[in-house]
C-alpha cells in the first residue's frame, strides 16, 4: 500500500453507561522475520508490536503485538464512555512510525 | 496389552474423526457450476462474508479512490467520463474478456482499464499486478457483484475460447496433469489439505490468504501452473486471456462475488 489503510467501526453515539464494541483493522504485511524471498534474501521483520486506543487523552486499552500476529491485524474491544470524546488508535510499527487515526463519540 | 487396545481405540476415533471432518462441508453433488466459496471452510466463508474483516475490502476502498483520481495531460479521471461507478459499471465485470476491434484479439478488465488509461487519459498504464491496477479492478468488478457471468465466445471469440479449452484440457508440466483433472474430475475431493473447487473465476480479483494480497484471475493461472510443475505463461498473455474466456464461459450463469477471499 502507498499508504497504511485503517478500518474502524466505533459507535458515533451511545448512551452513558453504556458497553459498546470498538473494531479496528489495519493493512500491515506484520513480515515475521522467518521468511525468504522467492531469491533467498531473509524477509526483515516489520510487525506493528504495540496497539493503543486513548479516549481524551488517557489510555483505555493497549496490547503488545507479538510475530505470530497476522497480516492485516484485527482487534476488538468494548468499553464504557462517561462522557462525549475523541478515541485514538495508535500503531506502534517496528521501523519506528506511528500510524494513528481517531473517532469522535458522543455520549448521549 | 490393555495400552495397546487403547491406542487402537485411539487411533480409530481419530480416522474417525477425519473421515468425518472430510465430509463435513456441505457439498453440491453433481451441482454446476458452484462457486469457490462452497468449497471453502466456514472460517474462510465468514471472513469474505463481514464487510469489516474482509481485506478484500482494502483494495475495493483503494479503488474507489482511484475511481476518483485525475491523472495524464488531460486531467482525467475515470469518473470524469463514467460518472458514478455503482451505475455506469453495473455488471460490467461479467462481460470480461472480451473480443475487442482495435487490438484484433482478448481483451480483459484489467487490459481495458489500462487502454482507458492510455488511450484517453494520456496516462501511463499500472504494472500489471500492481496494487492500483488490482484496486481499480475489484472496484470495478465489485459494482458487478451477483451479475451472472456472460461472455460473449461467439464470432471472433470463437477461436480464443477453443484455445482456451485445449490449455484448460492439456496435460502439461512435470506432475502431467490437466486442469480438468482436478476441477472437472476431481472438484470436491481433498488434494493433501485443500479442497479442490471447480476452478471458477467469478471471485476475482481475490485476496488470497496464502499470498497475503490480492491477485489476479492471471496470477492464479501461474500459481497452478507452477503447482503441477508446468512453464507459466506471461501475465496479459494471450493463453491466459483465452483460457480465462473458457473459464468465464464454463463458469457462465455464476455471479460474480467480489472481493472474494481464497484459501
């Protein structure tokens, strides 16, 4: 990709107290390290190793991403909102960069 | 000896277990022509089916935004001239490939992209196989999903598709094996771990799991044919184009699923 490609799927809206489910997909190839190209050379790792998910500036939920992680990791996860904010993702990749993206909810 | 017996109980649930595993999908019998995804493990079907996880999905938004993009001298887009893709491309992907005038021979959706490309943008053709040239193409052929698949092989067809159908029947390679030996004779059956399916073409561009990406209706002509040790043909070749008329033609009334997700 000429650029990373992320899907989410976050409630625009949702009533105080709340639980609600929080989806993301991101395009990554998450290169393991352990393979070869069709000409021998090693396949560098490149994985995204640490996922976060900050809701008004406070993390909410994190997981650190291991080799055995698929191409084109999914997560999920459900939280609890007190109140209207902004959630951000980041992705934490191997080669230093972060990729973000962010949603808007409002508490109802 | 009571060990043993066990075992041999062991062993024979096991046996058990896979014969039962081997019938268990829920197979057309005598049924054609069937799409790939019956043939798949319910796993592989739920993740074509959910429009999230779908990574097929990755390259149809690509497209979109492609769809939208102006590109040569004459700043062009495809939109430009075919406005909303969810109309003017309505079914269109099921007509492909194709007799075409001006090349005086095969013409398929990825070759018709790219003359669009050359011909009235003034701008440079993708790479075949390129990520663009694969997201255009399943954009496109996504606005044809559930289109029954109908080419033409008549008239100036004629030809290609027999071509095609000799390739298609042709023993060939070091394992000396036709592609209709598996997905005519043997569609259904187990090939070491995988289900062998019909061969049909009404997914692509696929996301294929064990490439990790999209492919082709050509790239996976390659796959098989280096699977039975056989000498590829070229990607836009012209037995690939007349091999993917017969296969579109065999596989006529199918509709088209895209962006399908293959094992």
């Amino acid at each position: 990709m000429s650029e990373i490609r992320i899907r989410k799927s976050v409630p625009g809206s949702v009533r105080r107290g709340e639980v609600f489910e929080i989806k993301t997909l991101i395009a990554h190839p998450m290169d393991n390290g352990f393979m070869y190209t069709r000409g021998g050379v090693r396949i560098q790792r490149q994985i995204i190793h640490r996922f976060e998910a900050v809701y008004n500036g406070k993390t909410i939920f994190q997981a650190d991403w291991h080799v055995a992680v698929s191409t084109n990791p999914f997560i999920s996860f459900f939280a609890v909102a007190a109140e209207s904010g902004m959630i951000e993702f980041r992705w934490y990749d191997d080669n230093g960069e972060v990729y973000t993206d962010s949603a808007e909810i409002l508490v109802t | 000896m009571r060990s043993f017996a066990r075992i041999a109980v062991l062993a024979g649930s096991a046996a058990f277990t896979i014969a039962a595993l081997a019938l268990e999908p829920d197979l057309p019998d005598g049924e054609f022509p069937v799409s790939g995804y019956r043939f798949m493990g319910p796993q592989v079907q739920q993740l074509q089916d959910d429009d999230f996880l779908n990574p097929g999905w990755f390259a149809v938004e690509f497209g979109a935004e492609l769809w939208q993009e102006k590109a040569g001298d004459r700043n062009l887009s495809c939109q430009s001239c075919h406005g909303d893709a969810s109309e003017s491309m309505r079914g269109v992907a099921a007509r492909y490939p194709q007799y075409d005038e001006h090349r005086t021979g095969l013409i398929n959706l990825e070759g018709r992209i790219n003359e669009m490309r050359s011909r009235y943008m003034n701008a440079a053709e993708y790479p075949l196989e390129s990520e663009q040239l694969l997201a255009i193409t399943a954009y496109v052929t996504h606005q044809a999903n559930g289109s029954p698949m109908n080419v033409d092989i008549t008239g100036k067809a004629a030809p290609y598709w027999q071509q095609g159908r000799d390739l298609y029947t042709r023993r060939q390679g070091q394992l000396d094996l036709a592609c209709s030996q598996c997905h005519d004779e043997r569609a259904g059956l187990m090939l070491r771990g995988d289900r062998i399916s019909q061969g049909h073409v009404n997914g692509f561009p696929v996301y294929r799991l064990i490439w990790r990406s999209m492919g082709s209706r050509h790239r996976m002509f390659r796959w098989c044919n280096w699977a039975v040790r056989a000498e590829p043909h070229e990607l836009g070749s012209d037995e690939y184009l007349s091999l993917e008329l017969y296969l579109a033609w065999r596989g006529r009334g199918l509709p088209i699923e895209s962006p399908a997700v293959r094992p």
